[in-house]
C-alpha cells in the first residue's frame, strides 16, 4: 500500500535554517550507512563527487562570526579567524580542489569528522585516516535533491562551515594538549556539540582506527 504525502505548508523559516536541517538529516544517514557497509562489497567509488562552485567571497566566516560571544571587536576577530582556517583548509588539506574551482563537500564532512572524533578520543588525524575517511564517506555524493534544489550560496555556506571548523577544532586539540586536561575537556565539549549540531550524530558511538569510521560496541 503507498501512503501519499499531504502537500506542504510553506515553511517560513530562514532558508538556510531549513538547507542546513535537511542536509543534516541525510549526511547523517549517509555516514551511518558508511559505518554499517564498511567492509561489504556495496562500493561507491564511481560516484561523482559532491561539489559547489567555490564562493568568489567566503560566506560561512561572517555567518558564524555573528553568533560569537562579545563585542564587535571580538566578532571581528572570530571572523578573521574563521577565514585563517578555511584558507588553510583549502591550501593544506585540499590543495587539488583549487585548480577546479569547486570544493567537495564529501571531503569537508570527513574531515569535520575526523577532527572532532579525533578531538574527542585522541585519535591522532593523518593525511592517511583522511583519506580512507573520504573514500568510506563517499556515499555522500547519493545526497542530490536537497542539495541541487538548494540556493548556490546556501551550499557553498555549508561546506565552508564544515571545513573551516575541522582545521579549528584540530587545531585546538593539538594546542590543548600542551595546555594541559582543562584545555583538553574545552576542546572536547565543542567538538561533541559540533557533532550534535551539524550532524546529529551521537559522539560516544563513534570511533576512528585503521579502517576509518566505526560504532562504538556498546
């Protein structure tokens, strides 16, 4: 028997609000897909990845900057540090996007990933843990409807939300562990609140190792 679906209301939220709930919703499955298909012969290597033409000006920096604790000094110096990491993101961590001029959201999510279950279990994130993180998360490219429907500036605010956050909880993990335990529980308490915001993912089922993503044994 097949249910028909009433039609919408219109939903008078933000649209990016509206964007970025959807997306939540189907990169979590597409992650806890990866976790329950590692190792089966389920392959999605021949998918094109998940791409959006790079912003000729950021947009993600400003929009996060404006949530920050402060005056507009500190805002002002939130969003300079925003931009410091996304640049790193894009020259560091995928310098082979440039020559494209697009970015790949597939990558921003397993690096978002990596760094804060990184963070969250110091777990060490090497360029090679990156690499079979965005092979096992490639699924994501399945992801079309919400986002090929989505504005282009919506998109392009997604991934560099996504990329700019996995350069600056890594790199606060690596500064908190010479500052000592405090530091440390700081830096994790943000990347599990990063994890339950952005993916609506669980921390503590979660773990990196050898063969990238898996769940916790309860």
């Amino acid at each position: 028997m097949r249910f028909h679906a009433k039609p919408r209301a219109h939903d008078a939220r933000d649209p990016s609000t509206v964007f970025t709930e959807a997306m939540t919703s189907r990169v979590r499955q597409a992650i806890l897909d990866a976790i329950v298909l590692a190792g089966r012969a389920e392959s999605t290597a021949d998918l094109p990845p998940l791409t959006v033409e790079r912003a000729s000006a950021s947009v993600a920096p400003a929009r996060l900057a404006r949530a920050h604790p402060g005056d507009a000094a500190a805002r002002e110096g939130a969003r300079h540090l925003y931009e410091r990491c996304l640049a790193y993101y894009r020259s560091a961590v995928r310098p082979q996007d440039q020559a494209l001029g697009v970015d790949d959201v597939g990558a921003a999510v397993a690096a978002f990933v990596a760094a804060n279950v990184g963070a969250l279990r110091g777990t060490p994130v090497t360029p090679a843990l990156l690499q079979i993180l965005e092979r096992q998360l490639h699924g994501i490219a399945r992801i079309t409807s919400d986002w090929e429907a989505a504005p282009v500036v919506e998109r392009q605010a997604y991934f560099e939300q996504l990329a700019l956050l996995a350069v600056f909880v890594a790199e606060s993990a690596t500064q908190a562990a010479t500052q000592g335990p405090a530091a440390v529980a700081n830096v994790q308490r943000a990347a599990r609140g990063y994890l339950r915001q952005l993916l609506d993912l669980d921390p503590d089922q979660l773990t990196l190792g050898p063969d990238g993503l898996a769940a916790r044994a309860p």
